[in-house]
C-alpha cells in the first residue's frame, strides 16, 4: 500500500497504471472508518486492478458553525484499516494541496443540491461535487463507489457524472447498520450515551414506514406524520422526514416502489441522516 | 476528416487513440470560422497527433436577449476550411446532445467570471466553463487552445483547469486582425458599413494607449479616460475600458509590463471585445 500527500506524485503513479491498463476504483472518504466505509472499499476491491481510496475531511462542503474542526479524524488507525483491505493507494492530501491560493472553481448540481440536506446545509453539496470532481480528475478512476447512507450525495454525483460527461461509473454500496439498527457514521461518536440509545428511532420509524407501505399504507403524509411522532417521542429534533422519487428527489404524495424515505434528526448537537428504499 | 455528431461515438475513437498513446488537441469553437479560428487550429496542429476541433454554438453561454439565435452559422463552409487545416476529427453535437433532460450541473469560476465581460453578461462564462469541461471530458485532450481575444475567457479557463486538476495543459494564440487591425470575430458580420468603419477605433485606442504607456505614461486613469473619448468620438458605446494586471484581471492604476488594457464597445447593437498586453 503506497501514501500519496501530493497530487503530482499520485498523478504520476496513476499516470502508469493507466499506461499499463489498469482498472482504477476509487472510494473517497473523509477518514475515520468504519464498517460502512470497508464494505464499499471491498466492492471496489473486487472490481479493481488498482485500488485507491482518499482520506480528506474537506472543509468546503461543511458550512460555518458546523463540525469541520471537530470531525474526527485517525489517520493511523484508518491506515491500519486500509491496508487490511489490500488497497493499493491512498491520497491524503493536505488542505493547501487541494484548495491552493486563488482557488475560486466551484461545481454545483443545482436543483438536487437544494432539497432534503441541501435546505440546512445550502452550500455542502457544492462542495462535495467540487471535491468529488477534483479528486475524479486527480486519480482517474474507471469508477467509484459511494454509500447508499448519504442517498443524496449518491444521486447528485451521479447526476454531475452524466451531466459533465465524466468516463466514470458510479457505483453505490448499501447501508451497513450497528446490531441495534443505527446506520454506521463517523458523527456517531459524537452521541451521549442517551442520544445513542434514542438515535436507533431513526431506523425504526424507517422500518415501520416500509412495513406500513407494505401493508397497503401510500399516502406519505400519514407516513411522514407518524414517523415525525416516533423520532420526536424519542427525543430527536426533526431536520426533515421526506418521501421522495429516488430520482428526481422531488416529494411524492403516494408511496410507491423506488420511493425513498429519508430523515435528518437532530440528536443534541449532532444531525444524523438515514434512509430506506420502498 | 471524421465527423461525429454523438459523444458516445467520439469517445469511442478517442478511446483508442489514447490507447495509442496518441496526443491529442483539441480547439473549442462556436463554428462560423475565421483566420484567427485557423491561426489557433494551425498551432494546435503542430503539437497533436489526433487534432480534434469541436463547432457548438452554446446556448448557456448567452444571456436572454443576446444574440444566440443569430448568432452566424455555416456549417458547410467550416467543414471545408477545417478540412483544408488537416483535422482529424470534428464534433459538431445537437443541443439536446450536450444538455439532455434534467441537466442542472454548472461549474462556475467565481471572482474572475464576475468582472469585465461578467458584468454586463453576468452568466456568460458560467456557461463558457461548464460546455468547456464537458467538452474537455468527452475529448479528454492533452492540451486545448484558445484565443487572446478572449483573453478574459482563457484566463477563466486556465484557472478552471487549475483548480479542478484536470490533466490538460492550455495554450493561448494571439489576436488576428483584419488588415484595418479590427480583430476577427464572427460577430463582426453584424456590423453595418459605418458601424464597420468605426470599429477600427477600437485598436487604434489600444495601440494609442501603447504607445503613450512606452513613452513613459503610467497612469491608468489617464490612459483609459482618453481612449474612452477616441472611442466615443467614433461612434462607439462603451461597456468597459479597463487596465486590469493579466492574471488576477483587478484594475491597476499603475501601468506596468503585464498589464492587461482590455475594451468592451457596442457599435449599433454589435458588442466587441478586444485587448492588448503591455
């Protein structure tokens, strides 16, 4: 497993693999991995010649006021991960390295950028496609696999992929969850022992709702409703609780199949987001 | 020469012309071509192995009532000139080609978009950017070359290819000029004959203001104040007349080597541009 801090040297490797043909996969984090990041570096593992995977909390997706400066971060022990999944390469660049004086470009997929995360978080997305879009260009991947956690995310870079005509594919791996239901993320050490506990409401009222969609329940607004009461009674402050066509994101009145249920709750400081598919 | 109208069938050629390890170059243009279109495909030709030379009169690039619509075309006449250059491949897409349904996705180079030709075309180089980068992504050329006439534009391009990391170098051609020295321009076919006639005032301002900065004048106020009256006094109506320093495009009030005089002037309703570096 070879480190890279600076684009010019990672460039220069990819450079030769891309020579000899190699097939490139990618799977961007920001660090501080868990199991829900390993399981997309281990689909990516599988398609792969060379595997890279980058490490970079990147400061321009989050907004003033939000956890930049105390996201966690292990750089030793993410190492220590990823060699045990027999990657190949990792970048992890410094904050000068990628937004270098003068740096003024940025990359927005505008209406899918607004809905949902994008409401509380107006600029984060346009920095996610920004990074995403840089790191693209800096390792050249054949393709990247994103989690299906971050279903927003997934959706809007998909959309600059085929908007920017980028020779990419994106691939999507699936949420992995805790034992008691809690989507994997690195914000969940942010969580008090009681916010912990609370936090599995999240996937319990998704749970209910799918079981109420297959029980013959459509109208969203009940839905929704409901589950607003669930996460409430379990102490969570509502960012938004959404059905909406996994596609367009747009909210659908009558659930059907491919509606996706999104939430984003406020546990004490820490805003968690989790989703199921109907 | 091979034509393609389809970015999946160019990318295909392309794709195995990378495999050759063939350099490619690549010429942006809006199609109805002239010496100063031929002058960079001349020095684009010298340095590739495959030239590829795109024609696509951009919709995004003009703002509502600007001159998309008329903007000149003659797609046959083109294809014998860029024939007779020796090109390789031209791409000559449909506008639902390059923004099918539900695009959304633009990259915009923020501070230096806004100023000279960003002001009184506020989305112009938004749209320069984003159509460049799609282009760029469906050519994937070695290199690009683009015009000083534009010399706003290739300075935006340039930083765009900056800070995106994108693996392409830009070269820059200089301003050809009708033997009065109005420099080419497919919008000058606009021009009536008188409007034609005072347009050469336009680099007449720009060689006076030259001139006076070699013989020791260095005040921009001055320089731009009388080049304002030469322009008005021949018809012209002035968007802007700047001395901007050639990377950062901000005002100088000093003149010096480097130093960017930049004119922006309607003649009837025809807009020109053009521009001298000190």
């Amino acid at each position: 497993m070879r480190l890279y801090k600076k684009i010019n040297q990672i460039k220069k490797s990819i450079q030769k693999y891309k020579r000899e043909r190699k097939i490139i996969g990618f799977v961007p984090t920001m660090g501080y991995l868990h199991k829900g990041h390993l399981s997309l570096i281990k689909i990516a593992r599988k398609k792969a010649d060379i595997l890279v995977v980058s490490i970079f909390v990147n400061p321009t997706q989050f907004g003033p006021g939000e956890d930049f400066s105390r996201y966690p971060r292990n750089m030793e022990r993410d190492l220590g991960l990823l060699e045990k999944e027999d990657v190949d390469m990792v970048f992890y660049p410094a904050i000068k390295e990628m937004y270098s004086e003068g740096f003024e470009t940025f990359v927005e997929v505008k209406e899918l950028s607004r809905v949902m995360c994008g409401k509380s978080r107006p600029d984060h997305f346009r920095g996610v496609t920004t990074v995403v879009l840089k790191l693209f260009n800096i390792v050249e991947p054949d393709f990247a696999v994103f989690g299906k956690k971050d279903f927003q995310q997934a959706v809007i870079i998909k959309r600059m992929v085929k908007d920017l005509n980028l020779p990419i594919r994106i691939f999507t791996g699936p949420i992995i969850r805790e034992p008691d239901g809690l989507a994997m993320s690195s914000r969940n050490t942010y969580l008090n022992q009681t916010e912990r506990k609370n936090a599995t409401v999240l996937f319990k009222s998704l749970k209910w709702a799918k079981n109420a969609y297959n029980n013959g329940v459509i109208d969203s607004k009940k839905i929704i409703q409901k589950m607003k009461k669930m996460i409430k009674n379990s102490g969570g402050q509502i960012d938004y609780v959404v059905a909406v066509d996994k596609n367009s994101l747009k909210p659908v009145r009558t659930l059907k199949k491919g509606t996706l249920i999104a939430v984003a709750v406020y546990f004490g400081k820490t805003r968690l987001i989790d989703n199921i598919l109907l």
